[in-house]
C-alpha cells in the first residue's frame, strides 16, 4: 500500500481537499447517477475508443458502462454525425446545433472534446463560461498562447479541463513511475520517449482525421504534436512540473508526397538542470510504438508496452521483465479520473492528465516547433504574448 500511494504521489493522484464546482445539470444528475457526458466535435479519430472499449477507455466504451450517460452531440458535418449514428445506433435527438444548445437542454456535466487540436480554445472556452468540465484528446492546443487562455478560461469560471493521452493508463507507465518514486533506480538522469506509428495514410485513419492532421494550422505540426506531447507529458510528470531550461528539436519530411505540409519525423531534447529527455516522435515507423526508458543513477526502467517493464539494477547481471499491476479505478480509465475529480475524491494537479502539467507540455512543444524553424535552441520559459 506504501508503494502504490507513492506512485499516486508522483503522478499528482492522490486525494486532496479541494471541492469540484458543479456544473450545470449536476442537482439533476445527482450524486449516484452517472456522469453526463457532451460529445463535441467528431472528426478526431480517438472518438472510436470512446464509443468502444479500447486502450482510450480500459473501462469500457461510452455506450455500455452504467457510470457515463451521452446525453447529446454537435457537430456540424450532418453526414458525419449519421455515419457514427448508424454505426453505434444513435438517436438522431442526440444531435445539437451548438454548445450553448447542448447545454440548455441536455445538461451535459462533462463535454468530451473530439476537435481538431485548433478547437480546443474555443471549445474549452465557450463551455467553461456555461459552467461544463472539459476533457480533451492529446496535445491541449496547437500553441503555448491558446494553453494560457485555456487556463485562464477554467480559472475563470472555476471549471475542471483535463487531457486525454493514451499512455495515462497504461500499468507500464506506472509501474515505471512507481519504481522511480520507490527509488529502485535511484535519481533519474534522462529518459528516451518513442511513440509513433507508420504514419496516419498508412494506418488508414478516417479522412476527416486525416485532413486536419496534416494541416499544421488545425494540428499544430505533424509528428512534433501528434506524439511529442507523450514524451513531454511524461517528462514533466516524473519531474513533478519542473520545466526545461532549453528545448532543442529536428523536424523531418521522409515521406513529401504524403505529408507536404507537415514534418513527419520530428527529435527533441529537452535540457533540465539535472537530467535530459529525448523523445522521438515518427509517422515513419514499421508498426505502432508507444516505450519510455527511464535511467537512474542505480537501474533504469523500460516501458515495453501497456503491460510490460524490463527493469535492471546495478549489479544486476541482467535484466528482469515484470508486469505493472493493474490499475484500480479511479486511476484506470479517463472516465473514471474525470468522475472522481469532479466528486472531489482526487486532486489532478500534477497528474498526466492535469491542465498544469500540458500547458507547460505546450510550452515544450511550441519551443520545439521554434527550435526546428530556427534550428537553434530555445530557452524557458517562453515569453507570454
């Protein structure tokens, strides 16, 4: 029990005092119902996870678990909205005009946000001033400037925005940062972060999630944001918030003919006081890839995928490859996170999933995106415009 509340405390999970504000609709949810939900938005291909079960939602898919309720829907491609509504047989009542619709006659407690990355500040923004939570898919913006605002929105009007990113529930990932924390490994010194796949026209990705990937207005960058914001995310969790004090990245286009708008290959190094990251993002890869390796002074631990860590400690004379426990709720699943945050039974401050610790992942990666431009190194904190 020492050891798993630790690993709580690293990733900022553990329980706190502070009181979630209620949104609209919560005197009709009431406190043993389940949370209602609000899509937003259905062009991000990760809304899939969210209808079904996948390695987006371990607990279940929007539509068959009985602690989330989808009580509406706004997008504007009616021909979208009827593709998934045939598919997952949903009632064509569920769809709204507008997010000030939604909220007026559905009551939505949380709006999940399955936008182009561009839309996330206005999305955030227009619910937060109508008193809903929001929960967006990873990275929170396409700029540094548009991360303030967010917060500033949710300040505002006392609202909780979390972000979604798949490695969030792996047991690897915490296996890793529980071994860390334990001090198995002994200080950290660096982490190496892969994530990438064989590129979005490779895997065959809906085409309305193609066309906004590829655009580096509605995406930000390509591979950079895409899968960058991983390696940031994880970095800046395990340093409990600290921030670089330079950012030094390489963007690439192997592939033109596919992506000639956007890098496609893109390497960071993120310089801290005492240690050093370098995520590697790619749209190049033969197959899907998501590892983090973290060294310590003492050992290292090495994400192999969700499930699997290879672990070695000094004299050690080899490696050994352990399976992280399973998650237990409300740490498993993003549903369950949100749930339990807004009841005020955890604090997310600095958690993966927390809005503190992706704006300063989006002060990582626009510094990125300047370095590849400049080809110079980039120093925090970014001046805020």
């Amino acid at each position: 029990m020492k050891i798993w509340v630790a690993m709580m405390v690293v990733l900022g999970l553990v329980a706190g005092n502070a009181k979630s504000v209620a949104a609209q609709g919560d005197a009709a949810q009431g406190a043993g119902g389940p949370m209602k939900v609000g899509i937003v938005g259905m062009v991000h291909g990760h809304i899939e996870g969210f209808l079904n079960k996948s390695n987006l939602t371990p607990a279940g898919g929007i539509l068959s678990r009985p602690d989330v309720e989808l009580v509406g829907v706004v997008e504007s491609d009616e021909k979208l909205f009827d593709t998934y509504a045939s598919r997952y047989h949903l009632a064509a009542s569920l769809r709204f005009g507008s997010i000030a619709e939604m909220v007026e006659h559905a009551r939505p407690r949380v709006i999940l946000a399955f936008t182009a990355t561009s839309e996330h500040r206005r999305v955030v923004e227009e619910s937060a001033a109508l008193g809903v939570h929001v929960m967006v898919e990873k990275p929170l913006a396409t700029s540094y400037a548009d991360a303030l605002a967010i917060a500033a929105a949710a300040k505002k009007h006392n609202v909780h925005v979390l972000v979604d990113l798949e490695t969030t529930w792996y047991a690897s990932t915490a296996e890793a940062f529980r071994l860390l924390q334990d001090g198995a490994l002994g200080p950290i010194l660096k982490t190496v972060v892969r994530d990438g796949h064989a590129g979005p026209k490779q895997i065959g990705v809906q085409p309305e999630f193609l066309a906004w990937l590829t655009d580096p207005v509605q995406n930000g960058a390509g591979a950079l944001f895409d899968f960058g914001c991983y390696g940031a995310n994880l970095m800046t969790a395990l340093l409990h918030g600290e921030k670089p004090l330079s950012v030094m990245a390489v963007t690439k286009h192997i592939q033109p003919e596919l992506y000639p708008n956007v890098d496609d290959e893109a390497e960071m190094i993120l310089n801290y006081k005492n240690a050093v990251s370098i995520i590697q993002a790619s749209w190049n890869w033969p197959f899907g890839v998501k590892q983090m390796d973290v060294y310590g002074r003492t050992g290292y631990a090495k994400t192999i995928d969700p499930v699997q860590v290879e672990v070695r400690k000094a004299k050690e004379a080899a490696a050994q490859t352990v399976e992280g426990a399973a998650l237990r709720a409300p740490y498993d699943d993003p549903l369950h996170y949100m749930a339990a945050v807004l009841k005020g039974e955890i604090s997310e401050d600095d958690s993966l999933s927390s809005l503190k610790t992706n704006v300063t992942v989006m002060e990582i990666l626009d510094a990125a995106r300047q370095s590849a431009q400049s080809g110079k190194a980039v120093t925090l904190p970014l001046p805020v415009k």
